[in-house]
C-alpha cells in the first residue's frame, strides 16, 4: 500500500455567489449537511486518509471558519489568509510552504459517499509521481446528485481525461478532490489564477490523471443543488 500525503488544502476563501442568498451571512464550506459543516465532513475524510496537518485558505467571513475549526486538534489545522481572493490556483500557490511535494486540495464544499475502498484511498493508490502532476477526481454528471451542467472533461480507454471544447458537451465533472505535485506550479509567477490553468498545462503535458468515483458525489453550488442533496440523503436514512 502506498502511504498517503501527509498534508493537505481545503480550499475556503471563495464568497459562494451561486449559493445566496444563505451565503450572505455563512461562508459556504459552513453550510450543514448531514449534521455538520461541509468542510467538517472533509477534514474527517482527510482525517480518515491518514493526512497529519490540514491548510485552510481564508478571506470571506474568515472569523466564521477560524471559530468553527478551533476546537480541532486532529488532524492539525493551519490557516493560509488571503487579503485579497488569490482563485483556487493562486490560494494552493500561496499554500506550498506549509504543503510539502505531494499534497491534497479539496474543495471545502465538496461532500460525497464512499464506495467500498474510499475516494481518497483510491486516489493514492492510482497516483503515480513519475507520470503525474495532478490527479483529479471525477464523477458521471449523469449521477452526480443536485447536477444538471454540461460536464468538464471527456476520458479516453485509458482513463486519460480531455477539457471539453467551449460547444461540447462532456461525460464527467471535475469533483473537487485531487493530489497534486508542487512541480505543477513551477515557473507560475502569478499569484491570482485558478487551477483549471494547471490542468490545462498538465493536460497539454500528458501528465494529468483521473479516476472516477464509484459511489454518490454531491454538488451543492446552488440552493437547488442543496435542497437536492437533503433530500436524498433523507431518502438514504428512510431506506435504512
């Protein structure tokens, strides 16, 4: 078994517009699901995976998360405050000091329900740090819970994924979890970027991975999607 990455991001800062009118007054990875703040739910997943100190991007009600996060003493928690929002690239850029070579980032509104082997677990596992500079999660956008957009990427027999075309329209989304490598931001010298700018280079490199999750994967980017990701999870405790 390969040893899992002992840090990891939980993206944070972002100010959640597609989720107001809850998200004026809580920043998005505070919004409660099954009994508990999202980024609860994936700091315990990283928890779970064996990762020792997590890194938290702040900027927009950063007081909110800060007091939420606190009492916590395992994993380690550190805070990376951003004064001005640096997107998800320039955060996780911001963030290498405290992140080592391999790492996590998770997007802190990410939930999702583990297969038989976790996602987590099977992402280690595939990641190949000869060949790879990120690997991304995926979920069929035909199954992703609270969904209805037109996907991210397209993946070959081999697994090798391909960022749809502006008029496609594409099998897979991107599902917030992923392991990079800090070779992935060499020669960046941005510091407000997003990701889908690494992917891209990787991509263009033959050396961006993905696997596809194999069980439920929720999106909770607008209150539709959170509704429909209350209810089913409802559904699952009827069922029981």
């Amino acid at each position: 078994m390969k040893a899992p990455p002992k840090a990891a991001m939980v993206l944070g800062a972002g100010l959640g517009k597609r989720l107001r009118p809850l998200t004026d007054g809580l920043p998005k990875p505070l919004v409660e699901v099954a009994g508990q703040p999202l980024i609860g739910h994936a700091i315990d997943r990283l928890a779970l995976a064996g990762v020792e100190r997590v890194v938290v991007n702040l900027h927009y009600k950063a007081a909110m998360i800060d007091a939420t996060l606190a009492g916590r003493t395992h994993p380690r928690i550190e805070f990376s405050r951003e004064t001005e929002l640096l997107e998800t690239g320039g955060g996780v850029k911001h963030a290498l000091p405290l992140l080592g070579d391999i790492f996590f980032v998770l997007n802190g509104d990410v939930f999702w329900l583990d297969g038989v082997t976790t996602a987590l677990g099977r992402l280690v596992q595939y990641f190949d740090n000869r060949r790879m500079d990120a690997l991304l999660l995926m979920q069929r956008t035909v199954t992703a819970v609270g969904y209805d957009g037109i996907g991210d990427y397209f993946l070959d027999p081999l697994g090798t994924p391909r960022r749809r075309g502006e008029r496609e329209v594409a099998p897979y989304i991107f599902a917030g979890v992923q392991i990079l490598h800090r070779r992935l931001f060499d020669g960046i010298e941005d510091s407000v970027f997003s990701l889908k700018h690494l992917y891209d280079r990787a991509e263009d490199a033959g050396r961006l991975g993905a696997i596809i999750h194999d069980a439920e994967w929720f999106h909770i980017g607008t209150p539709e999607g959170l509704e429909a990701t209350r209810a089913r999870l409802a559904s699952h405790r009827v069922e029981r």
